[in-house]
C-alpha cells in the first residue's frame, strides 16, 4: 500500500449560481444555505435569471437583501470559521440575466450584466474550471456564449467552454437543450429525479431526519427563530394541495406529524452542495458522489423534468447530458414514506435507487446544517463543530488516493481523528458504484478506529471507493465528517 497523496493542500472550487428568484420560496431557501456555506467556496456569481415558472422579470434585489443580512452575522461566523466573502465582493458578483424566456430571450444585442459577468468569470486568468449550478433557466449562459461564439474564433470558443461545468437542476427553459446541442463538448450534466429528493417536494420520502419535528417545525427551531437575520430570511415552504404523491405512508398519530406539504429547498441545494463536501466529492469526477448526488460519465439524452419544458426542447434534439446515477449499495433502516416520485411531468416514475445517492446522505447534511445556523449567533465554545479525520497522520480533507496490491490486506488508520465535545465514532464503508470494480465487495466494513480491507485477488487494473464517516457527540447535534479513499489496483 502507498499512499500518493498524503497531506496535499485542500482545493477551492469557483462557483456561478443561475436561480429564479421570487418564483418559489427553495430560490430564497437555497441562497441562505449557499450563503451560510461560501467559505467552502469561491462564489464568482451570483445572478437571478427566468424559468419556466418566472418568464418575464429578475430579482437579483432578492439576492442582495441575503447578502446584506449575511453581513451582519458575518463576524459571528469569524468565530468559527475562516475564508467568509467580504459582503462588498458578493454584491459585485450579483447581477440580472435575461428578462425574456428561454431562447427567445438570447440573442445579438441581448447581452446583460449577468451574461457579461459570466464571461469575465471564465475568462479570468485561473485555471480552475467554473461550475454554474442552474436553479433556473439557462438562458442566460446560452447568451454568454452567444456572445462568445460570435467575436471569437473557433480555438477561442473551445478554450471558452472547456472551463465550464454546468449543473442543471431538471431543465427550467430550453436554453439547456441549445447549449448541449450546440456545444457538444461542453461538460453538461442534469439531474431530472435528484434535484427533488434533497429534502422536497418528494413529500417526505425517503429517510426522516427531523426527529420528532415535521421539516416546519425544524426549520422553525433550527433555522428561522432566533438564528439571526440570514436565518429569518429563510421562508417557509408548503403546498396547500400537493399535485403529486398524494398516497403517502403517514408517520405517526398525531395530527402534525401527518402535515405533509411543509418541506425545505429541493434540487436548487443540490445542484451545488457537492462542491462544499471537501473529502469526498470531486467535481472531475461526478461519478464518485456527494453530498449532491451522483452522475454518469456518459453522455445520453436527458429531457427536462418540468412540465412543458422537454417538449419546447424538441428544435434543439439531438443533444446529449450526463444524467443522474443510480445507487444500489446503500440502504436506510428509518421508516420510508412514499418513494415512487414521478417528478413534475407525471411521465417518468422514479425509485429508491434513484434518489440514493442524495438521500444516502441528507442526516450528515441536515446535522451540519443546523450546526452553522447556530455559528450566526453563538460563540465558538456554545455551538458544536465538524471533527477532524485523520488517516495515516492526515486531517486534511482531501480524497485521499492509494495504489494496492491485488490481495493486498490493507491497514487503514483513522485513530487520530478528534473532535471538540468527546470521544469520536467510525463508520467505514465502500461505495462500489463509485469504483471500477465489478464484482461482489463488502459495503459495510466496521467501526472501529483501525480496519483491514481485502483488496480482491482479481482487481488489477480498478478502481475501489473506501469511506470513512467520524461522528462526533455535541452539545446541540452531533456532527459527521466523511472522508473518500481511492484505492487503485496495480
């Protein structure tokens, strides 16, 4: 066993946000979560754009309002925390992008302040790529790089958009549909199912994280009451008659615990929360899985999953995006609601497999998620932190990678992982999905500080993906810190 990456520095992923604020409340949600995580990221741009559901205006006031409110917690969180935005740098960064819908929208003479400011984000002199979660419509990127097509040349063009990732949350307007197929080397991936199985509107599917709360009731407690002015601007969210899963498994006999339209952001989070989840995900590599789902890495045709929009796609067929993967190692022992999800079309049913690879991880999320809620107002000594894991003398949180032996029997260390209120807890674990290997592999592989792991005799030339989550006791939740190890078989 070698290690070849012990101790390496941790990485900063750039990030670019397309959401439709004002059209439901998971926009204004999601901004006060990405807000409360952008010391994990580099947030180059912050832009209200239109969707299917808001045609006409931008509400980029609607952005400002959460940044002036994070700046009044901001030095609270300097208690915690380093590497928070100065408030002055993310209102430079927000912006407007196109107040038309979809392609009609995009044009000559169309530019706004927020394609402009796409295109000086990818155009920056960094050689990181730019992720763009699109929470929205993607138009406005299709007019960023119908401005880029039009004044540069061929080699300029494919410099361009060899430095984008786009994350699509299901295909808010047909943009996407023009950019994928006019651009067909551009990394494009598309979560049709995913996006909803963060917290809603799968109406309370999948594992219960909320205790003895209805997600109302939590939000309310954890995040809206006495959590700051950041945490007041995160509304509530509810459907008076919800259009869909109305043969939901009730949860219980009290008359609350049965409320079933209260939930909490949907795909918005989770077309951007990987990139906050140091030591596990990497956004080269969508196949390994995080905190915000799994993708393919192959491409295919992926239709929008809102209602209207996959038939306004047709002028732009045939175009192709990575699509959601599916997990089928993992599973829950809480009580499961309703599963079978057929998203807003109503034409593609969706499973447990599905939505695994988001809801694999939604307790450590929603944990971690209170906790930084509490940095708002406490000191650092009155609220609860992530542990520290370390492997092999290694408490950074990078992916660490390895090279073995087949039937090698790997020592694996992880005794030096610490946390601020007690004694740590392990859980080690492989995610085969993530790997190359494609035979039988054990999932659960024990808790204690030190394991062994058998590489397969009949590995050379794989991949294996071995986990390892440290939870640590707290005074409000306890929290869990997950680090990836890649194992590759020589």
């Amino acid at each position: 066993m070698q290690f070849l990456n012990l101790n390496a520095p941790e990485t900063r992923e750039r990030l670019i946000v397309l959401t439709d604020m004002e059209n439901e409340p998971d926009d204004s949600q999601t901004m006060v979560r990405l807000l409360m995580y952008s010391n994990e990221i580099d947030i180059e741009g912050l832009i209200a754009v239109t969707s299917r559901w808001v045609r006409k205006e931008v509400f980029p006031e609607s952005i400002v309002d959460r940044i002036h409110a994070f700046g009044i917690v901001r030095p609270n969180l300097l208690k915690h925390a380093d590497h928070w935005p100065e408030v002055d740098h993310l209102l430079s960064v927000t912006a407007g992008g196109q107040c038309g819908y979809g392609m009609d929208g995009v044009g000559d003479d169309q530019s706004t302040k927020g394609s402009d400011l796409i295109i000086a984000a990818i155009d920056r002199d960094d050689p990181r790529p730019v992720n763009i979660a699109i929470n929205a419509g993607a138009n406005t990127l299709a007019q960023a790089l119908w401005d880029v097509r039009k004044n540069r040349d061929a080699d300029g063009v494919a410099k361009f958009i060899s430095k984008i990732r786009v994350f699509d949350d299901s295909g808010q307007d047909n943009a996407g549909a023009w950019i994928a197929h006019t651009f067909p080397d551009l990394f494009y991936a598309r979560s049709r199912s995913q996006v909803f199985g963060l917290y809603g509107p799968t109406m309370e599917s999948g594992p219960y994280v909320w205790g003895d709360d209805t997600e109302y009731e939590w939000i309310e407690r954890n995040v809206r009451v006495r959590h700051g002015i950041l945490g007041a601007l995160y509304p509530q969210r509810m459907w008076i008659a919800p259009p869909w899963n109305q043969s939901i498994i009730e949860r219980g006999e009290s008359d609350r615990k049965r409320i079933r339209h209260h939930f909490t952001e949907g795909g918005g989070t989770g077309s951007w929360l990987g990139l906050a989840h140091k030591g596990v995900f990497d956004a080269s590599h969508i196949n390994w899985g995080g905190w915000g789902g799994r993708y393919e890495t192959t491409k295919r045709h992926v239709s929008a999953g809102q209602h209207q929009v996959d038939g306004e796609e047709a002028p732009y067929e045939p175009f192709e995006m990575y699509p959601q993967a599916a997990d089928t190692s993992w599973a829950w022992t809480q009580e499961v609601a309703e599963t079978e999800f057929s998203g807003v079309t109503g034409d593609v049913v969706y499973t447990n497999e599905d939505f695994a690879p988001i809801w694999r991880w939604r307790d450590e999320t929603t944990r971690d998620f209170q906790a930084r809620m509490d940095w708002c107002v406490c000191d650092f000594d009155a609220a609860d932190h992530p542990p520290k894991v370390s492997i092999h003398g290694d408490e950074g949180r990078t992916v660490l990678h390895l090279k073995a032996d087949p039937g090698e029997v790997l020592s694996l260390d992880a005794s030096a992982s610490h946390g601020a209120k007690g004694p740590v807890s392990f859980n080690w674990f492989t995610y085969p999905e993530a790997g190359t290997y494609s035979g039988a592999l054990p999932v659960e592989l024990g808790h204690e500080a030190r394991i062994t792991f058998e590489v397969p005799a009949d590995g050379r030339g794989t991949e294996i993906h071995v986990l390892v989550s440290v939870t640590a006791p707290g005074l409000q939740v306890p929290l869990t810190t997950t680090r990836r190890l890649v194992v590759t078989v020589t």
